[in-house]
C-alpha cells in the first residue's frame, strides 16, 4: 500500500461550500478505488494524506496535480506501509481555524511547518515527525465521516 503526504496552495480560497463540495466528488472517488485519508484545511493551505492500492494512490495525484485549483503542489513524504492510518474514512476533514491553528501550534510542535513552512524547511525527518504527530492528533479529535 502507498502513502502520500502532500500540500498544496488554493488558487482561490475555499468557501465553506466549496470544500463540500470537494469532499464530496473526493469521498466518491476515494471509495471507488479503494483510497483512504485526511484533508486539513487552512487559510488557503491543503495538506492532504493519501494511502491505498498504489496505482489508485498514484491517479488520484495526477488529478489533483491537474486540478486548476491547487497550485505550488509539494510532496512531502512517499512511503509503502503495511497498514492504512485512516482505514475507514474515505477522506476525513478538518477545517482549521485561527483559534484552533493557535491551540494546535501549542500541542503539536513544529504544526506550522506542516502547511505554509514545509517546502522551505532542509530537514526531511523533522517535516515527518511533524506529519506524524499532526495526524495522531488528527486521528484522536476527527470524526471519520464517509
């Protein structure tokens, strides 16, 4: 199974509608090829998880990668795993807000990395732990809706 951790910047900032409806069209295709993951949103950042079949994990980038939407697309961590980390959420969300940015920067060490820092930052493996301690909160607080 792969995993692909990314982020990404929206070309134009996202209305609460717009994300639903792309958590939507997301969930549908997500389900139809086996996909599963975590999508935060912030001020125009998207930092989204992927994991599944590889070839499946692969197409869904190169939408993303095509979607006018998105741009300066980062990938940050390619990995093969043995089992998923969101193994029943399609594609779980989260909408983050600056109160909940604030509250985050104090539980997760290096959480501003994750979104707006990570493409400047020299050290992979801090990027990772950072990405690892963000999604075990992810995983504690989210509800996994389908």
């Amino acid at each position: 199974m792969l995993s692909i951790v990314y982020t990404s910047t929206a070309v134009d900032l996202f209305t609460e509608a717009d994300l639903i409806a792309l958590l939507t069209t997301s969930r549908r295709n997500n389900a139809e090829t086996l996909v599963t993951g975590m999508l935060l949103y912030r001020e125009g950042r998207f930092l989204q998880v992927l994991e599944g079949p590889a070839m499946s994990v692969r197409e869904r980038m190169s939408a993303i990668i095509e979607d006018t939407r998105h741009r300066a697309i980062r990938i940050l961590v390619e990995d093969t795993a043995e089992q998923r980390q969101f193994p029943d959420w399609t594609m779980a969300y989260e909408s983050i807000s600056p109160i909940m940015s604030h509250e985050l920067s104090d539980e997760v060490p290096g959480y501003e990395r994750t979104f707006a820092d990570a493409d400047s930052d020299p050290d992979p493996a801090r990027t990772i732990r950072t990405l690892q301690k963000l999604i075990r909160w992810f995983q504690e607080r989210a509800i996994p809706l389908r």
